[in-house]
C-alpha cells in the first residue's frame, strides 16, 4: 500500500525540516519527502492544518505483561501508545517474573512479536529480580535484543554495584537508565513533603531522595566513562545537577513526565490517589524548572511513566496505593496545552522531546522523516480540543488524574512501518 | 462568641473531616450546639430524642477506648442506635476495602459513620463514596477534629473565650492528628498559636498554618495562657529523634517547677491518655491548672453537637 500524505506542516527534526512538504510511503518506508509530490496509486492523505511529525518514541513504558495482565498487556499498551501517537515504546522490565534474562526476554519478544500493535523495545533488569545484589548477564539480554537496562521502580543502593553496572554497560554499549531515589530517605514516604503533606498528614518524601542519587548517578557515571540516563527528573536540583553535568562534558541525557510539567503537589489535596506517584508531584517551582530544562535541553526527552494500575488497586487509602498513572494517551494533549501554549517549547522542539531525542539515546532508528527511514509517521491536529473521558481510554487501566479534562491537540492519523495503524481518530488495527 | 449569629446559621455540611474544611462561623456553631448539649449531660436523665430513629456506626480500624467510648454515649445520649465494628487495616491484608465496608454499611441504612482510621485522609474518601454523614474520628497524622473542638470547648468555658489567647502546643507535632486540628481551630478563632517540639518533630512548612514554631518550651511557656501538652509515642520516627525518654522529659516534660513561671491561671490540657513522667509529671496532671478530665467530660457533649448537626445537615438548626 502507497501513501501520499498532502499539505500538511512536516515537522522534522532530524533533519531540520518544518515546511509545507508532502511525504509519500511506499513498502513500509518513506520513498519521497518533498514540495507538491504527486502518485496516481495512492491513498492521499489530506494533512491540511495539521502538523506531520516522526511519531513519538516513548522510552519510560510499564506493559505489565507478562503477570499483571489484568492492568495491561503488551495489546492493550500499545494501543494506549498509538492512541497517543507514540509508534515505538520501550516496556519496563518490572514484570512477574521481571526481565532479567534471555529467557524472559525471549518470551516478551514473541508475545511483542504476536501482540504488538506498534514498535515495542524492551529493556532488561539491571540486577537479579531488581533486588539489587547480583548483576544480570547484560551481554546474554542484548543479543536476545533489549535495547537499554533499568531497574526502574528501585533504585541500585549498593554504590559499587552500580558502578560495576555502569561499567558493564559501558563494555556492552548499552544505555542504563536509573531510577533515582535514596530509599533511606523517601523511606515510606507517598507524596512530596512539604508543607502540603504536613497538613494532609501524609509521610512526605523530600526532593534530597531523588537528586542525591542524581548526584551519585553522575558522578560514578564519569567514574565509569560510561553513560546514564536518568529517569523521571522531577524536581529543580536534578535538573541543575543535570545541566552542570552537561557542561562539564558527563554522558548524561535525561527524560521527565508529562505529569511533572502540568501538576503540583497542591493536587493530592483531596487524597485522589491517581496524584500519588514516585517521584512524587512537586512544587511550583519545580514544574518552572523542569518546563526551563526542557527549553534548554538539559532535560532531552518527554517520557510517559505509563504505569497502569486497576481501579480496586486504586481506590484504596492513599497510603495504600501504589504508585503511577496511565500516560500515553495524554503526553502530547498535556505537552501543547503545558509547553506550547504557554510557549515553552515550539513544536520542532516537542517534536525532538518527544521522538527525535529518545531515538538517539536509545540508540533506535526512528525519530525522524529521512528518505529511506521507516514509516512512522503521525498526523497532529494541534488545535483540536476534546473532553478526555474515562470511556474513551484505551488502555486496560484507568488511573489518570486528567480524566474529564478538556485537553487540546490531538492524534489524527498514525503509521508504523508504513501501515495505517489510526485513521481519522480511529484506531484500524486489531481488535480492542 | 458571636452567639446571637450562630443559631441563624444552616449548617450544610454532611461530614465531619477535619477542621481544615470549616470556617470560623462553622465551628463557632459547633461550640454553640455543643453548649446546649452539655446542660444536657448533667440532667438526671441524660437522654433527648433528637436522633431518635438514627443509626449510628463507630466504625474504627484503630483500637481506641476513651474517643469510641465518647462517641457511643454522645450518640445514645441522642437516642441514636449504635453499632461498633472494629477492622484490621491492612494494605497486604486481602480483605474488603475500605469503600466496599462503607457501602456495605450503608446499606444496612444506617445514618452517620464515625470513622477512625491510622491512614490519612481515609474518612475523605470514605465521605466521598457514601451518601451518609462520616465524622472523623482521627485519621492518621492528618485531623482528629472532634479532639480539637472539645479542647476549644473546655478553654472557653474556662477563660470565656478564644480569641486573642496564646495557646501552646508541646510535643509530637509531626505525627499529631491532634495538633493539626487545635492549629487549624485555634487560628480559626484567632488565637495566636505556637508549637513546640525537638526540632525532628517539627513537620515541614508547619509555620505555613500560620503558628509560631520554638524547640525551647521556655519559650513556648511564657505568657501562654494555656498549654496543650500531647501524648508522646516512642515509635519508629519519634524514637530516632531522642536519646532516652527521661531525655525527653528533662527537655520538654511540663513540672510544676516549669508551671510556677507561668501564667497562674494557665490551662493545662492533655488529649489523653497521659505517660506520666514523660510529657508531664503527676502533680501537674492532677493539679489545679489541669483540665484533663473535664476534658473528657466536654468531649461527649461536643460529640453530641457534631453527631446533631450532620444528620441534620442541610435543615435549618433552630437552637
């Protein structure tokens, strides 16, 4: 099937493009990206008014399966992902049993293989059952084909251990990806503390949890010579930690939330538990910082955090929550409303935020609209405004703190590899 | 009190949850009812009609004996009917939730829910996942609101009123319910509070609810007209913040010999139950300053107010 996607604005970042250009696919590939292109053989596509991009890559992703596929499965995930616009995910590796050997690994492909609706990567655990102890056979899970290692959701406490991981890596070329929270000081904590869980009488967890273990991250990083991404930077210290790290030349790259851009710890104050996340939500002064590191490139990516939990996981005492939210399906509504509205970020730099960028840390071959590249493609009507309704989500899990929010900017049409996967707002592949 | 305004105003509250969610009017109403309930308690027949035909539920996830004990006389001096349930709350535990509980109750068409639970913030969502009233009964570190009103209550009835007292708060602040709910009252009714704790039981941002904050009980004694002293509880937090409890008592325990320098009237309150030796020593928790048991005694009048007033939510209140 052939494609010729008309009149649209082409936004690509990779190779500097934001023109009034057409883009034909043909064989899962993008054949022609030029002014007036015409083929008779074709579906046309009329982008006009909308904005054309690379489609999204999420590098922060939470599929639950396999073992928790009452929350999600790697079917329902990457229907939330295309929904969203996202083409290509990266699925965390916290899974019952985690994914921290080839086996697991093997296992997942096959049901990616199977199941999967768009690009799905996986990332391996960094150490046996993510209990911090005993390094994974990094090199064994990177022929099986993951991409990054993570022990996301815990943090590596063992200082020489993860130095020997960063090391590991670093022979392996694989990028690490690190949760960071000083567990000793969150220590039970479920929300920011500040004055806010004073009076709600929540255990706070201070922002030293986090960016003291971004401390530590970079500095065994430029002990190792080696890379590291930190995840979910939430908080103003991270990030001045983060950009000093930059400067001074450490292999440091960085992701944060669509959550931690568009809310405040002045959010849990009802005990809602879809507030409750780890990091928690933090100040205004913090959302200032983060929107600013996004400008800058101190922060390079906009991952989901996509963290499906059921609603009777959820609709308990707030202590007794887990943590997370959905994502997928709100990044881009929340990024226009928080980042180009409030001309934050102009839509090339969302567009590198939210594809270009994760690519390259990732190391993938998406992200961009060259000639010859894969057909992701995604089609953006960055005005339209809609009611985000419980209903209308995709994925398995409902737990979102923006529900019944009016958002705008919203996903039209997307490919993967070249097929039609949404069309019209609707999505054309599988069954939901 | 302004009480010539106070019986005009409707109280439209269904729930109870803390002392946060009301305005000075609110409470002042509160106190009021309260008055009026309290000539009640000392009748020879201590027993009016005005929840006859009521249920009321003590549902407590926390073992509590003297606020359980209160809220049933309180609401059977109404002529409510009272059950008690006792739950184990557990988050690993397997068992109902806590919405599955409240509307499970409900359904047995019951009238009010007095809930006390050890994590913060449950009697806001239980409030908000049932049509019946819910009164908190003390939830986690968060509000224990009828603790606060029956301690207003008592100062008032001893100095005629609140506003413009100095009212100190002594002990564990960070992990007290019943130190929110006196700051959030107190300031609500204008007093001028401060707190008063080893500097690892002050909370964040606590300065923020609009009190003065001091580690040194010297200072939090002089030309205070009343003190609140709270029960010190030695576990997992508090432990790391102090070397030995007679460490403890040295630092912030209330003496007599710390009392003679203060105020001569000074009112001397404890939410009970007291560790003599440890935030107070005997002679003062049994002398002339302390209002301890008329505490206790106040508590069920103003628990009879709150129960009243929610279960009439909504209808004018002809006092």
């Amino acid at each position: 099937m052939k494609y010729l996607i008309k009149n649209g604005r082409v936004i690509d970042p990779a190779s500097k493009i934001d023109d009034m250009i057409d883009i034909i696919i043909a064989d899962g590939k993008i054949v022609e990206i030029g002014k007036d292109l015409n083929l008779k053989s074709s579906e046309t596509i009329d982008a006009k008014g909308k904005i054309v991009a690379p489609g999204f890559v999420d590098m922060h992703t939470h599929l639950r399966e396999p073992g928790r596929e009452d929350k999600e499965t790697i079917k329902s995930g990457s229907r939330a992902a295309i929904r969203g616009g996202f083409t290509s995910v990266v699925c965390m590796p916290n899974t019952e049993p985690p994914i921290d050997n080839s086996g697991v690994v093997k296992l997942v492909k096959d049901i990616i293989k199977k199941d999967a609706l768009c690009n799905v990567f996986v990332v391996g655990a960094i150490t046996q059952v993510r209990a911090g102890k005993r390094l994974t056979n990094i090199s064994q899970m990177k022929k099986e084909g993951i991409i990054a290692v993570s022990d996301d959701g815990s943090c590596i406490e063992d200082k020489s251990l993860m130095l020997g991981a960063l090391k590991d890596c670093k022979k392996d070329a694989i990028l690490l990806i690190d949760h960071c929270e000083d567990i000793r000081i969150s220590s039970g904590g479920v929300m920011n503390k500040s004055f806010i869980s004073t009076k709600m009488g929540l255990r706070g967890m201070p922002k030293e949890a986090e960016y003291i273990m971004v401390k530590r991250d970079i500095d065994l990083a430029e002990k190792a010579s080696s890379r590291i991404h930190i995840a979910h930077v939430s908080c103003k210290e991270s990030v001045e930690l983060i950009r000093k790290a930059k400067r001074d030349n450490v292999e440091v790259t960085a992701e944060t939330a669509p959550h931690y851009f568009a809310l405040t710890e002045e959010c849990c104050v009802t005990y809602d538990t879809n507030t409750k996340m780890n990091p928690p939500l933090r100040t205004k002064e913090d959302v200032e910082f983060i929107k600013k590191a996004l400008a800058d490139g101190t922060i390079d990516a906009i991952a989901t955090d996509h963290a499906p939990h059921t609603d009777s996981e959820k609709d308990v005492e707030f202590d007794f929550a887990p943590f997370g939210i959905i994502g997928l399906e709100t990044a881009l509504s929340l990024s226009v409303m928080e980042l180009i509205d409030k001309k934050v970020l102009s839509w090339p730099d969302l567009i590198s935020r939210m594809s270009t960028n994760p690519a390259k840390i990732l190391g993938i071959d998406r992200g961009n609209l060259k000639k010859g590249s894969t057909a992701d493609i995604v089609i953006i009507d960055p005005l339209k405004e809609y009611i985000y309704n419980k209903d209308s989500v995709e994925s398995k899990s409902k737990n979102s703190p923006f529900i019944n929010w009016k958002l705008k900017g919203k996903l039209c049409d997307v490919f993967v590899r070249g097929k039609v996967v949404m069309r019209d707002e609707s999505i054309v592949v599988g069954s939901s | 009190m302004k009480n010539n305004t106070a019986d005009k105003i409707v109280w439209a509250k269904k729930d109870l949850l803390g002392l946060e969610y009301l305005s000075r009017e609110e409470i002042e109403v509160i106190l009021y009812t309260a008055q009026s309930f309290k000539e009640v308690t000392t009748r020879q027949i201590k027993k009016v009609p005005a929840l006859r035909g009521k249920t009321v539920v003590n549902l407590f996830y926390e073992p509590s004996t003297r606020t359980r004990a209160s809220f049933e006389l309180a609401a059977k001096r109404l002529s409510a009917d009272v059950i008690n349930i006792e739950v184990e709350a557990s988050s690993v535990k397997k068992g109902e939730t806590l919405i599955d509980t409240g509307r499970n109750i409900e359904a047995l068409k019951i009238d009010i829910i007095v809930v006390r639970h050890n994590c913060s913030g449950a009697p806001n969502i239980l409030a908000r996942s049932v049509k019946s009233s819910v009164v908190n009964a003390g939830d986690g570190w968060h509000e224990h609101p009828t603790q606060a009103l029956l301690d207003m209550f008592t100062l008032k009835s001893k100095l005629g009123h609140i506003e413009g007292l100095r009212v100190s708060i002594i002990g564990d602040i960070a992990h007290s319910r019943v130190a929110r709910s006196n700051i959030w009252g107190m300031t609500k009714l204008v007093a001028e509070v401060t707190v008063c704790a080893p500097p690892m039981l002050i909370p964040e941002g606590i300065e923020k609810m609009g009190v003065k904050v001091t580690s040194d009980l010297d200072e939090a004694l002089k030309n205070t007209d009343a003190i609140n002293v709270l029960r010190m509880q030695f576990e997992r937090d508090t432990q790391k913040a102090f070397p030995t409890k007679l460490e403890y008592f040295k630092q912030y325990g209330i003496t007599d010999q710390r009392l003679k320098k203060c105020k001569k009237d000074i009112v001397v309150m404890h939410p009970g139950p007291i560790n003599r030796g440890i935030e107070m020593s005997s002679d003062v928790a049994d002398g002339a300053n302390s209002v301890i048991l008329e505490q206790v005694t106040n508590g069920i009048a103003v628990r009879m107010a709150v129960l009243y007033l929610v279960a009439h939510a909504k209808r004018e209140i002809v006092a």
